[in-house]
C-alpha cells in the first residue's frame, strides 16, 4: 500500500490529472469481456458487425445487434466502486477528465462529468441522418416488434449503434481532445486497460513524454509497466477506494 499513499501524495499535488480506463473497469461491473475466451466474441462472428455489413444490410446487422446488446447489457449492470471513485475525486477537484475505450456508459451513470468516449457509447443509437442520438432503451422494443432496421422518428434515417464499428475510423474530435489531455497531465492513471489497442494505448507515452507522472494500476503487467512511475498489480475496485483512503 506504501505505492498507493506515495500516488496520493502526487495526486495531491498535482495541477492536471486524467484517468483513462479500459475492460477491467468494465468487467468488474459483469460486462462481459469482448476479446477474451469465452467473451463475446466467442458467443458472436465479428464480422456479423463490420461497418460495411451495416451498410449495406442494416436490417441484419441489427437483428443479431440486438441480440448482442440483450447478451452484453441484459443483466442488472451498476457502475462499480472504481467509476464511482473517479466520480468522487472529480467532485473533488481532485481529477479533470476521464478517457475510456469502454462504451457501456458507466462513467456518466456513476456521475463522471468530463468524459471522452473514444470508441462511442453503446448504450445510445444515432441516426445516420441528422446525426440525433437517443438511449438504445428507446429503440429496443421497436426492434423486438420487427422494426428492421430501426428508424429515426425526426428524419426516417438509419439508426446506428453510436459506437465505432470495426472498420469505422475512430472519430477524430475525442482523440484529439484525449492527446491534449495527456499532454497536460501531471498525472496520468491507466486503469484496468492491457494498454494494448491503438492509438489509445499512446495516451500515457503522450503523457509521460510530456513529463506527466504515469501511473498503472492494472492486474497484469502491460507494456508500459517497467517505464511507469507506479506500477499497482491489483483489482480496480481495490485500489481506486484505498487510493481515495489515502487522499
Ligand atoms: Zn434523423
């Protein structure tokens, strides 16, 4: 724990800091994890979902869609204790932003306020149309009766997942908001994140190049683990409450 206080100390201290967060925060919610055996992607073909496959067949797409929503989202799913940290030490004053590559919400709900989505919001559809966004929960049941592919009750567009779809671009505007993020912080937490999927993984490299404090705090070791400052092995929702203890 004596890694945890020294954190805090820095934390304290710090003018700018940033949390980015990755599947561990979301699996401790019971998301399932995509990529790992027996994830989703065990239970569905990836390229049922492919950007191009929405084009040019929405009405499938968004059958086994959602399908894979129910599989995803169907549980009682809460924001666990490391979102509701991270909301914490916001209200505090005490962290400026959180960047995820989760899209299930969950930073929002536990009461995040500055947060950049990189990879979009599951949780929401937007229209392909006029670009408006609304909760999936409006649209579900208009599916289940057979509405193929759901529609936009403003302008009859095509309702898409609002997320990035394989094969999409990662949209530019967030990232970019990310990039400035790291540069300025003085200390940055990678949370729950493998640190494996780009370009996202660059943030902390940003962040340290900017001379930001790195911070890991992730069961198993990532690439960057040697180089950071602070390397915690340990459970997200073990470590956001004892870093918050110690502040
Ligand atoms: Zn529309």
């Amino acid at each position: 724990m004596d890694e945890i206080e020294a954190l805090a100390g820095d934390l304290a201290t710090a003018d700018q800091v940033v949390a980015f967060t990755g599947a561990g925060v979301s699996t401790a919610s019971g998301i399932p994890d995509f990529r790992s055996e027996g994830g989703i992607w065990d239970q569905f073909d990836p390229s049922e979902f492919q950007y191009s496959r929405f084009q040019t067949d929405p009405a499938g797409f968004w059958e086994l869609r959602a399908e894979m929503h129910e599989a995803v989202y169907g549980g009682d799913i809460q924001p666990n204790e490391a979102h509701n940290v991270l909301a914490t030490l916001e209200a505090d004053g005490l962290l400026d932003a959180v960047i995820t590559q989760n899209i299930d919400g969950l930073h929002r709900e536990a009461g995040s306020e500055t947060v950049i989505e990189l990879h979009g919001n599951g949780q929401r559809v937007a229209c392909e149309g006029c670009g408006r966004r609304q909760p999936m929960t409006a649209v579900t049941q208009r599916i289940e009766d057979g509405e193929l592919p759901p529609r936009c009750q403003s302008c009859d567009g095509v309702l898409k997942p609002d997320v990035v779809l394989f094969g999409e671009q990662l949209p530019q505007a967030p990232l970019q908001q990310a990039q400035q993020h790291a540069r300025e912080a003085d200390v940055f937490l990678a949370i729950g994140s493998s640190l494996s999927v780009q370009p996202a993984a660059s943030l902390p490299s940003i962040a340290q190049r900017s001379g930001g404090t790195l911070a890991i705090c992730n069961l198993e070791s990532t690439p960057l683990s040697s180089g950071a400052a602070y390397d915690i092995r340990a459970d997200v929702t073990d470590a956001l409450p004892a870093l918050l203890d110690a502040l």
